[in-house]
C-alpha cells in the first residue's frame, strides 16, 4: 500500500501567492467598481442636468406663453373701461407702454366687433422706432401707419394702405371668437420680419358676459425668443435641447438654424427630422418611432438610446397651456460628455493600480524571509500556551515588531497565569457578595422593591409583602399588577412621585396612604431612585418603604392634645386677666361710685 501524504508548502511561497492574489483580485475589483461607478455616475449627472435644464426650460416656456394673454387682459379691460377707443383710435398710450415693456412682441392691438375698427402698436423688422397702426371710419377702414416719439405721441404719418380692412374677418379674431376663449393661433413666418410668429387673441365681452364686443391680440415672436434662450443653455459639451409640436414640427433649437423654408405662398414648416443637427434629428426619429408619431408621450420621461454607436440622454417634458399649444420640450445629451474624463481616470487608476500590485510583490518576497522564521517560534509558543503550558518565554527578535510581540507574548502568558489566580478569587469574592445582597434583601426590616416604569413590581422582599399584608413575595408581584390603581390610596400620590422621578431621578421622604391586601389603609414613607444603562435610558425604580402608621396615630393623638392643652391654657389667661381687672384700683372706685347710685332715681 502506497502512503500517500498531503504536499506541504512554504510559509513565503504561501505570503506570497495570496498576497498576489489578493492585490490582483483588489485590482480587479477596483477597475470593476471604477467601470461600474463611471456608468452610474454619467446617469446620475446626465438625469441631474436634463432635470434642471428641463426645469429652467418649462419655467421659461410658462412666462413667455402668459405675457402675451395678459396683456390681451389688461387691453380687454381698458376695452370695457373706456380707456381703449378702437373706433377713435385714442387710448393707444397703454399699448406704446407694452410694448416697450415687452421687445419680443411684434403687434399689440384690439379689434372692434361693431364695425371692425382697429388699433395696433407694432415695430419695424430692426425693433424700433414703434409705430402705431389704425384701421377705423376716419381712415375709411384704410391703414394708417404712425411714427411715436419717445413720449409715445402720435407724430407723423407714414403710410396709408390702399385695401379696405375688416378685423372681424381676419383669422386672429375669427379663431377667438369661436372658441369664445383665449386661443394661440398656428406658427407663421411674419411677412414684415420674417421671423417665426405666433398670435395669442382673447375675446372681450361686455359685463354681462354675453354680448362680445372685440377681440384682442398679441403677435408673438416666441420660437426665435425659445430658440435664443435655449442657446444660452450649457448642454454638458455637445448636448442639444430642442422643442417641437406632437406632429414633429420644429418650434425652437438649441442650434442656429432655419424652422421655415421657401417664401410667400410656398413657405414650409421644417419638422425635427429635418433638423441641420444631426443629434436632434436622430433624437426626433427615434421619438417617433417608439412614441407612434409621439401622441404617446403625456408626462415626463427620461430614455436613452443609442445613436451611431454611442449612448444618449433624453429626457422629455411635454408643455400644454390648455389655450392651443401642445409642444414637446426635449434635452439629449451624449453619453461621451460624461465619460471622457471619468475614461482618463479609470486608466490612471490601472496604471497606479499595476504599479502598486508589481511592487507589492517585491516588497513581500523580500518582507517573506524575515517574518517567517520567528513568527515560526511564536507559533509554537502559542501552541504550548494552548495546552495549558503557561511557563512559556520568547526570546527578542532583531524585527522590531516581532520583538514587540515576543513580548508581549511574554506579557501576556504571565498575565494569563495571574488573572487565572484573580479570577477564581474574584469568583469567590462575587459569590460572596451576592449572598451578602441576598441576605440583607431577605432580611431587611423595611420593605426593599424594584418596579418597572409601566407600574408593576419586578422583585419585593419578605418585609414589603407583611407591610401590605401578603404571604410572600411572589403572591405580591402575581397579584399587584397596577401599582398607580392597586396601591395608591390617592391619585395624586403617585402623581407626586412621578413628577419627583421625572425632575430628580429620586423620590424622598414621600408620606402617603396605600391599600393593603385586605382592603385596609395604611401609612407608609418611600425612598426611590431612577435605574439607568449607560445611554441614560430608564431600566426601572428601585426604593424602600416603612409602615408609619403608628407614627402617624401617634402623631394625630399628640397634635389632639396640643389643641385641648391650647384651650386650657386660654381659658386660664382669660381668667387672669379679669382677676387682674377687678383687682385694680379704678374697677374698685367705679364699683364704689355705683353702689352710691340710687337706681330707682336713676331710672325715673
């Protein structure tokens, strides 16, 4: 038969071997976590950044989509007041005001329902200067076009139209009052400025609510003003952020680019697909085909996808003011943004991380050969130690830390002998202690108790249980299992005590009536601590108590005698002190003066 034995390894070859592995399995690990982590981490910058962006971007979409109703409103308002006379054309001040206020404005004006009257402040291509626009019986319903000084008075009169007007038949006015509501009209290229225009009209009733009395309007050049701000917004390094109808219409974007082509009659929405940038085109397409031409799309959502083999970011808001505009804003940011510099350091971080394992490994082969030899003999040590060989010695090592621990080791080892020495005399100490403590309980002529804070009694000696008239402790704690209701005889003892333990952590010289078992009253006197762990939490009270009923008769039977004792010695003093009245002279000289009088005389 063949002795077959296990193969043995050296101790440097085995510090060595985990060593390596350990490093390489760290290595891998860290590299692992460093991929993972750069992953996770362009997710979490890529959704923080379309979150504020689309933030800022709704936010800006909301003011720019009020203004022009609101100024709609106030002019409805001057309207019904009287301060806006469209058929005169007086009034016009408040509109110049607006649209000083509001650059982005292209025509602020109000249409009469009696005649098709019109009044309009309106700006040239460049902005300025403003000029003013009427259309009423004094110009035979022919434009008249106004220039404004700076005081926003009519001056000179610069042009005057050749074609009859009617503001009830333009579309601004007839889509407001057909919806008999605020209304945004489709977007369209201004024939004066070129620019990519929206009109929001409101309808203006009289104050009855029935009867309309004109329409007034606001022409809007807000995809170029959305366009302008959505390129002052930092999108990481390549991002785009664009916005579009539901049918794929581009309204605004981040890049400078074109929303209509052709001119006059042939003019043509640009949709998002048909973008210049090639990061909103593929963004637009890929909407489109998840979101089935993106009716789908009703809350916000964050997707991503991948364009020409990289990851994007998109997240998408829809915008909707329940006055016509249905709109898409989207943000897409590439994945590479993010990555670049997280790339550079996860290959920093393999380069240091080899650099460290390949050193590490030197420096443990070497570190090897000098630790082995007398962490050998420690070993051996500790093996004697182990079977109760305590007698055991180190000698010192030229390592300073193992030398260290052969001495400690040698500490330790006589320590080990003395505490086995003072354990067993401690162990006799506690036990006699604990009788001590036993004895005293049960011996105690005073009532010893511990309670818990919710009112029931978790230890009681024989004297608490013969004060209250039970036959030993444990009928006690089975029996009371309320103290505030079992005990106290008045409520408002045990409402003291509480109030003690709360503000003190101990109750003192606390005098009160108890029950006992059999229904009798007595008088007892209670001494109480609060019992707390290390974190200051109530574990529960503990006290004594002693019957001072007797004391108590005893001292109502003394304080009845010095009541009766008081009386005596009050009547005695008022007896003094009428002996000494009729003891002193002028009682005697008045007595005498009286038993001279003749009282039948006096009386008559």
């Amino acid at each position: 038969m063949i002795n077959k034995t296990r193969r043995k390894f050296r101790l440097p070859s085995i510090l060595i071997s985990f060593l390596v592995l350990q490093l390489a399995g760290t290595v891998g690990l860290v590299l692992s976590l460093s991929w993972y982590n750069s992953r996770a981490t362009a997710r979490d910058l890529a959704a923080q950044l379309r979150q504020e962006l689309i933030a800022r971007i709704d936010q800006q979409l909301k003011s720019y989509v009020e203004i022009p109703h609101a100024i709609n409103r106030i002019n409805g308002s001057a309207m019904l007041t009287g301060d806006l006379q469209i058929a005169t054309g007086t009034g016009f001040n408040q509109l110049w005001e607006q649209a000083k206020i509001y650059p982005n404005t292209n025509l602020i004006y109000c249409g009469s329902e009696r005649d098709g009257s019109l009044v309009g402040v309106g700006r040239e291509p460049d902005h300025i200067p403003l000029q003013l626009v009427m259309y009423n019986q004094s110009t035979n319903y022919r434009g008249q076009y106004y220039d404004l000084n700076h005081w926003g008075d009519r001056t000179i009169l610069k042009q005057t139209g050749t074609k009859l007007y009617d503001a009830r038949k333009r579309p601004w006015y007839q889509t407001a009052k057909q919806n008999r509501d605020a209304t945004w009209s489709e977007i369209y290229l201004d024939f004066d400025t070129q620019l990519p225009t929206i009109t929001a009209s409101t309808p203006i009733y009289d104050r009855t609510g029935q009867t309309l009395i004109g329409v007034c309007a606001t022409d809007f050049i807000l995809p170029a003003e959305m366009s302008r701000f959505l390129r002052s917004l930092k999108v990481g390094q390549s991002g785009q952020t664009f916005i579009m109808k539901r049918s794929g219409t581009l309204v605004a974007s981040s890049t400078p680019e074109k929303l209509f082509e052709g001119e006059g009659d042939q003019v043509r929405h640009l949709s998002a697909i048909e973008s210049n940038s090639a990061l909103i085109r593929g963004t637009a397409q890929y909407l489109q085909d998840r979101f089935d031409n993106l009716k789908g799309l009703e809350q916000v959502k964050q997707l991503e996808f991948t364009l020409d083999g990289e990851r994007q970011f998109v997240q998408i808001l829809p915008f909707q003011d329940k006055r016509g505009i249905d709109w898409l804003t989207v943000v897409v940011v590439p994945e590479k943004d993010f990555l670049a510099q997280i790339n550079q350091n996860t290959r920093n971080t393999l380069v240091l991380s080899l650099v460290a394992l390949a050193a590490a490994i030197a420096i443990g082969i070497i570190t090897s050969r000098w630790v082995t030899r007398p962490i050998l003999r420690v070993s051996q040590a500790s093996n004697e130690l182990a079977h109760g060989n305590l007698d055991q010695h180190l000698d010192s090592s030229f390592i300073s830390e193992i030398n260290t621990l052969a001495n400690s080791f040698n500490r330790m080892a006589g320590q080990l002998k003395d505490s086995f020495e003072t354990l067993e005399r401690k162990n006799q100490e506690l036990r006699l202690a604990e009788e001590n403590y036993r004895s005293i309980f049960e011996n105690a002529l005073e009532g010893i108790f511990q309670s818990s804070p919710e009112g029931r009694y978790l230890k009681v000696n024989s004297a608490m249980a013969r004060i209250y008239g039970y036959e030993s402790p444990q009928e006690m704690l089975e029996t009371i299992t309320d103290i505030s209701t079992q005990i106290y005889v008045n409520p408002t003892d045990q409402a003291q005590f509480q109030d003690q333990m709360e503000n003190n952590d101990q109750a003192q010289n606390l005098e009160y009536q108890v029950y006992r078992k059999d229904g009798e009253i007595i008088w007892i006197q209670e001494d109480t601590r609060a019992v707390r762990n290390s974190n200051g939490e109530l574990l529960y009270y503990e006290g004594m108590i002693e019957d001072i009923t007797e004391r108590k008769r005893r001292e109502n039977e003394l304080r009845r005698q010095l009541e009766e004792l008081k009386i005596e010695i009050d009547q005695k003093k008022r007896q003094k002190e009428v002996a000494m009245l009729t003891e002193s002279s002028y009682f005697q000289e008045v007595q005498e003066e009286i038993e001279k009088v003749d009282l039948d005389e006096f009386w008559s």
